[in-house]
C-alpha cells in the first residue's frame, strides 16, 4: 500500500469515526457531511469524495459499529469450546462492553431502533439487517449448545434470543437512563438464572 492509498484510508477512517461519535451523542438522523467536516476540519467536498453522499456514510457507520461490536464480542468468544461455554462468554463479554463502552457512548443497535422503528427506507433496512445478522449469530450459538446436550433438546432459539436481547435492551437503559452503576451486575445474573432455566 504507497503512502497516498494509506493516507486516504486513514481519513476515511477518522471521516467515519467522527460520524460514528456524532450518531452516539445524537443519533444517526444527525450525521451530515458538513456536521462531520466540522469535527474534523476538512471541507464537505473532501468528506463527499471519500464517503460519497450523507446516507453512504450513515450506512458506514452502522457497519462500523457492528465491526467493533463483534471484534470485541463475537470473535473472542470464539475461543471458548462451542456450546454453553461459548454462549455464555458471548453474554459476558456483551455486558461488560455494555458496561464500560455504550455506558457512555449509547448501543447504535438499541438507539438507532428506536429512531428509525417508525420509518421506512434503506438505513432502517440497512440497521435491520446488522441486527439480523447479529441475532442470527446467537441463535448459532444456542443451537451448538443444543447439539452439545447443554440446553434442552426442545430449547427454542428465538425464544432465548429474545429474552437475552431484552435483558441487554434493559440492561443498557438502566445504565444510561438511571445510570445504574450495578446494571450489568444484575444483567448477568439474570442471564445466570435465565440459562439455568435452559439446562438439560
């Protein structure tokens, strides 16, 4: 890669960075190319030509937010052994992230739901589908701890993904709203008690 190639990769980088912030403090209605030129001190034309247009760099940042979500998440929890070993340091590392990251940054995925739940296009369709991808990804998991003979054989995935989903829903509103120092405390033992309920 010459220095040019790297230098713009780099500025992109920094470009979606600072919309990624702007959508935490805001939301993603906020992103604009001239609010993000400000924060970085380029002109509005030096945003366009390396993001192209306004709903470009919003769908960036969902897919920004998603990477850094399962960098930090999903892909060392891959390390554990597969099954109920796996899922629960999938949950764990979630809220800890909840805990010391979205506690004061917001959760793209929560915020930017509730944003857009009541309208229709392709940045409600694009968030939908990193949600998608995400609940597909635990819904996996929870099937491997099924196939493992950790969790019952008549287990319903959707149905545990979406009691985990409303604890993190939860979780993250305590948090920022009542600003609950032990929220993920209580998150995770809920989740303890929850995953007994499961257990074969």
């Amino acid at each position: 890669m010459d220095a040019r190639t790297q230098k713009s990769e780099l500025t992109r980088a920094a470009i979606v960075g600072a919309a990624l912030d702007l959508a935490a403090a805001e939301g993603l209605e906020a992103i604009t190319l001239q609010a993000v030129a400000d924060r970085i001190g380029l002109s509005k034309s030096g945003v366009f030509s390396r993001v192209g247009s306004r709903e470009a760099l919003q769908k960036a940042v969902i897919e920004e937010y998603g990477r850094r979500f399962i960098a930090e998440v999903f892909v060392p929890a891959m390390l554990a052994p597969k099954g109920l070993p796996r899922l629960n340091e999938i949950v764990r590392r979630w809220f800890v992230r909840m805990r010391e990251v979205e506690a004061h940054t917001g959760c793209l995925y929560t915020a930017g739901a509730f944003e857009l739940d009541d309208r229709e296009g392709e940045l409600r369709d694009h968030l939908l589908g990193e949600v998608t991808r995400w609940r597909a990804a635990l819904r996996r998991t929870v099937l491997q701890a099924v196939d493992a003979g950790h969790l019952q054989a008549d287990t319903d995935p959707e149905q545990l993904v979406g009691e985990l989903s409303s604890l993190a829903i939860g979780l993250i509103h305590d948090t920022r709203f009542l600003r609950d120092a032990r929220a993920a405390d209580r998150a995770q033992a809920s989740w303890e008690r929850l995953i007994r309920s499961y257990q074969a």
